[in-house]
C-alpha cells in the first residue's frame, strides 16, 4: 500500500506544469482545439520512432471519461511516437491537467502504432516532427 501511495505521489510531482518547454503551434482543430509540440523534447526513442510531446489546449472543459463523475480538463499532454517512414504514430503516457494547470488523471500506456490520418493534426504533428524522405 505504501509502495502504491508513493508511485501515485511521484507521478502526480511528475505531472506538474513547468515553463521551460519550447512549444511550437501545429494549428487548430474544427472545433477550435490548438495543438503544439514540444521540440525542446524531440529525440529518437529505443525503436528508432521519434518521441515528442504534444499539447492539445481545449477552449471548453472535457470530461477524462464519459461519466458525469469524471474530472474535467482542458490540457492534454501526450507522449507520442512518429514512425518515420512509416507514416504512423503511438501515443504513450497522458496527463490530463484543468485550466489551473493542475493534472486530474494520468495514463501511463503505450498504445500500439495506427496509421496517421491524412489532413488531421496528427499529419500536421508528422510532418514537424519526421525529416521529408
């Protein structure tokens, strides 16, 4: 129990907002959600993709899940993957943080890599991120 305490504890510390990131503009969604990556955080990962941060900044407040319990938010920061070459993507650990820049949930998997949709903002975060073949 101790041992759980303390790894939420670290994770929650770890979660927090710092302002030392270099976050550059990829655009907006339809609905008015501005995303941005991180590129001070840019570096090549142990299988050979391209992990970066990406900040998606909500202009209302979401719910974690669909249930009327659940926090809201309007910050999300993904770990995310590019697999150059191969045009695809993962996302891994997620912090979920409210307008006071306080993190209400974490999910800390690694999601498998998916295509990256043409003309979606993950395109956009590909096309930064992956040196043109």
């Amino acid at each position: 129990m101790r041992g759980t305490l303390l790894s939420v504890a670290t994770m929650a510390l770890f979660a927090m907002p710092a302002h030392a990131q270099t976050w550059e503009s990829l655009g907006s969604s339809t609905d008015g959600t501005s995303f941005s990556v991180d590129t001070q955080t840019m570096k090549t990962g142990p299988g050979g993709g391209t992990e970066v941060w990406i900040r998606q900044i909500h202009k209302k407040p979401q719910r974690v899940f669909p249930s009327q319990k659940a926090p809201l938010f309007l910050v999300v920061l993904n770990r995310t993957t590019f697999h150059c070459g191969d045009f695809a993507m993962s996302v891994g650990y997620t912090v979920y943080r409210d307008g006071n820049g306080n993190s209400v949930h974490t999910d800390p998997r690694q999601g498998d890599p998916s295509p990256v949709v043409p003309g979606s903002m993950g395109q956009a975060a590909y096309e930064r991120v992956c040196p043109p073949n």
